[in-house]
C-alpha cells in the first residue's frame, strides 16, 4: 500500500522542483525528504525519480501517481469541508494570500463579516504578489488568494483552480498640476513617470500601455 504522505511530497516534488524547496516548505530536512521519497520507490516497485544534471525529475510513472495524489487530495479536500458544513457552528483555519491593495480595502471588511457570522473560523493571511499567490494556492499553501489581473496581462492561473471576480476598478493616470494638456498616454511620454516596482503585474502593464502608445504615435506621424 503507497502512503499518503510520501506520495504528498512527490507531488510537492513535481510542484516546486527542487528536494531543497521541497524541504523548506515542509519544515523537514532534505535527507530526509530524500529517504521518505527512497522508501515510496521502494513501495511503488518502480523507479521515480531520475537526475538530469544535479537535478532530479520525476519519472512517467511518478507523474501517474502526481496525478492520482492530487485526485485523492481534491477528494478529501471535499469530505472535510461537507463534514464542516454538517455542524452548526463553522470553525477551522482559512489562510488567505492577498496583495496589499486588496489587504488594505477589500480584507478588513470581509474579516468583520466573518467575525460576525463564523466567531469559531480562524483566518489567516498573508501578503503576496498575484503570481505567486496563485501558485501557492496550487501547491496548497494557502486556500484562497486574491489576485489582480489587468487588461491584456494575466497572471498565470493553473485550470484547476476556480475563479471568482470580485470587483472591477478604474485606472486613472495623476498628473502633476497645471497639466491640462495632457490628454492621452501618448501626451505624457516626455514626463517622469513613477510606477510599481519592476517585476509586478501593474507595472508590466503599465509599460505595455506605455509601448502601445508610443508606437501608435510613431505610426501616426
């Protein structure tokens, strides 16, 4: 019989690549992550993981059982939140990924809610950018994450994951005062912008706008 907490880190394998990430997720050694994956081969009776370089991989027959586990995790998953919805008072642990626009303005009063209605649910949260958010809640590291996406640039969303929109929110571009000129992206080229930090969704989109109208523009003239 293959037991579940070995066939968990396999599929933590296939998630997050590397034994050591594997390891510090779990709070567990990587010696020890090795020797549990050791004792699954041995369960299996097939071979699991192979090295590529100082890397190892999963085998075709580990991806069968990747999949098997997370069927199995998805179903117990399930039977735990049907049993939480059979007793009168919902209790537990929600943990929560949200970016810090969303912790600012859409957490509190959602948090207010729950107290009120479910005073025995735990919550906790924490702040992360959409991207990996996302992929935390994949990895199940957290249950739910609230994630932006902006016109033309979405993060990345595994299939399995459901979708809910919550709201929509206009962007504006702030200008400095006395600029009434300026009536389009296009207009602003020449000033000094500031934006998100490298690397985020809002300021990829807002460098793609940026290249869209500059090109418009080197079109039009």
């Amino acid at each position: 019989m293959l037991e579940m907490r070995r066939l968990r880190l396999l599929r933590e394998l296939k998630l997050r690549g590397t034994i050591g990430a594997v390891a510090d997720a779990l709070s567990f050694s990587p010696s020890s992550v090795s020797q549990q994956l050791a004792q699954l081969e041995r369960e299996a009776g097939v071979p699991l993981l192979r090295r590529v370089g100082r890397r190892v991989v999963l085998t075709p027959q580990a991806e069968i059982l990747v999949e098997h586990t997370t069927a199995l995790l998805e179903r117990l998953e399930r039977a735990e939140t049907e049993v939480n919805a059979s007793l009168a008072n919902v209790s537990g642990t929600i943990r929560v990924a949200a970016f810090q626009s969303a912790l600012l303005a859409l957490v509190p009063p959602a948090l207010t809610i729950l107290r009120d209605d479910y005073p025995d649910l735990r919550v906790e949260i924490t702040m992360r950018e959409p991207e990996s958010g996302l992929h935390d809640v994949w990895a199940r590291d957290h249950d739910l994450v609230i994630a932006e996406q902006y016109p033309a640039h979405a993060a990345p969303r595994p299939a399995d994951l459901d979708r809910e929109e919550l709201c929509v929110d206009p962007l504006r571009l702030g200008l400095p005062p006395g600029r009434d000129d300026v009536r389009s992206i296009s207009d602003a080229r020449r000033l000094p912008w500031v934006m998100e930090p490298a690397g985020t969704a809002s300021r990829h989109f807002a460098e793609q706008v940026c290249r869209v109208a500059a090109s418009s523009r080197t079109s039009a003239t």
